[in-house]
C-alpha cells in the first residue's frame, strides 16, 4: 500500500471519526443535563461542544488528507 493510498484510507477514517462525534454530541445535546444547563445558562455544555469542535476539526482534517494527491 503506497503512500497516497495510506493517507486517503486515514483520512476516511478521520472524516468518519468526525461526523461520528459531531453525531454523538448532539445526541449529548439532547440529555436532560445538558437542556437543564442550557436553559439556565443558555449555552451547551463544554463536554457537547467539546465534541462539536473535536468532530469538526477531525472532519476537516481528514477531507484534507483525503482529497490531497
């Protein structure tokens, strides 16, 4: 397996990492913990956004790798 080939299959792997976290953060989203502290504080909770930006930058990265040549 070359090179190129090694970092498109981690950058698929990255790309599904990502929506899979940014998918469970939302479901963190969703708890009653979480609407409990949004309503009082009207932010999400650090763990939820935490998987937000985690799931996005993962996400990025591997589209990155994934379209590189």
């Amino acid at each position: 397996m070359g090179s190129a080939a090694t970092m498109k299959v981690m950058g698929l792997a990255l790309m599904v990492l990502g929506i899979g976290l940014a998918v469970w953060g939302f479901q963190l989203s969703d708890s009653v913990g979480s609407q409990i502290t949004e309503a009082v504080t009207g932010a999400d909770t650090d763990k939820v956004m935490t998987y937000y930006i985690t799931g996005a930058i993962s996400f990025v990265v591997g589209l990155f790798l994934f379209a590189r040549k």
